[in-house]
C-alpha cells in the first residue's frame, strides 16, 4: 500500500520537517546521531541532517527513499537510507535520538513490539521523541488511518514508557499543512522522553 501511495512525483507529506521537529529544534544537537523509523520521503531526517546531526533512516518503500535520496542530495547532507520492514528490522544500533512521527499504521500489538526495540535502540539518557495523532483524529479527517486504536494518548504514552524521563507529553489541536497527506484541523500529540541509565 505504501509503495503504491509513494508511487508519484509529489512529496505526499511535503519537504519541509514535521512541525513537531521545528518546535523542538533546541534538542537537535549537531554530532548527534538520530534514528528515525519509517521516514517515508526524508522530509525529517534531511531536516535532522541539515541541523548537523548523524541520521539513519528506516523505510519501507523503495519509490519514498528514492525521492528521499533526491531531497537529500538537494539539500547538500548525508542520510544513511535503509530499505527495510520495521516489523522485522532487528534495531542493533544505539542513537543519541530515536524519532517516530506519524508512524500509525502500526496497530496495538505491532505497536507494542516497533516501541520496545526503539526503545532498545536508545543510548542511555538518550532521547525518544514520537509525534502523532489522538483518537479524536477520526473527526477531522485530515489525514491517519481510520483506526482509534492506531492513536496515541497521554495515558498510553506515559504507561509505555514509565521508568522514563517524561519531558514532554501534551495532546492539543492544530492547523497543520504537510502536503496533501497531512493538512487542516488536526488531533495531535507530542511525546519526549529520556532514557534512565
């Protein structure tokens, strides 16, 4: 499906970094190394490379990391792209930075298990930062899958990742414009958290 959906000349979520990453660009350090799973079309880990740090990125679809490849050569910065299925993908890395944004195709329990070895691919007071949508998402209808159970909320969040450092979990609404996929009146949610030692 994502194949097919990717399958275009347009960026179907745009070029320019989810406004999450933007709104925590202080916690972005150059020389860093970031992972970000199922990165789709590099419009986040190009960003992430632009701010000076060392990005892996996981994805599924080969015609999205082609047009990922291409942003990255625009911008001038190195991803390392990976081409793989992040419910087999073994994570044997450790990263500064673990991202997931808008990764809810993944239902509960395939949900359960992508969380564990992300968070398993984080270093010690390392960062995991996930950006996505509530289940009032359903309403709008501005992009996600149909499926309340795919969404996130505060309380499921908080009980995934309990023996963390919460820094931030906030659920809010907003008007966001990234590409055709992600566009209008959106359910959304913000989670970082560090890494006990």
């Amino acid at each position: 499906m994502w194949e097919e959906r990717y399958k275009t000349p347009d960026y179907l979520f745009g070029t320019e970094p989810a406004d999450f990453l933007k709104a925590h660009e202080a916690l972005l350090t150059s020389g860093q190394t970031a992972l970000s799973v199922a990165d789709g079309e590099g419009r986040n880990s190009v960003f992430l490379a632009e701010k000076g740090l060392s990005v892996t990125a996981l994805e599924y679809a080969p015609s999205a990391i082609a047009k990922a490849k291409a942003l990255a050569t625009k911008r001038g910065v190195q991803v390392d792209f990976c081409e793989v299925d992040v419910l087999s993908h073994a994570f044997e890395e450790t990263y500064d930075m673990v991202l997931g944004i808008f990764i809810q195709f993944l239902g509960p329990a395939e949900r359960s298990l992508v969380f564990e070895r992300m968070k398993g691919a984080v270093k010690p007071q390392g960062l995991m930062m996930l950006h996505g949508y509530t289940p009032e998402q359903i309403t709008f209808k501005t992009g996600g899958p149909p499926q309340a159970e795919n969404m996130y909320t505060k309380e499921l969040l908080k009980d995934a990742f309990s023996d963390w450092d919460i820094l931030t979990c906030r659920s809010y609404e907003a008007e966001i414009s990234e590409g055709t996929g992600h566009a209008g009146r959106s359910a959304l949610i913000d989670f970082i958290a560090r890494k006990p030692d």
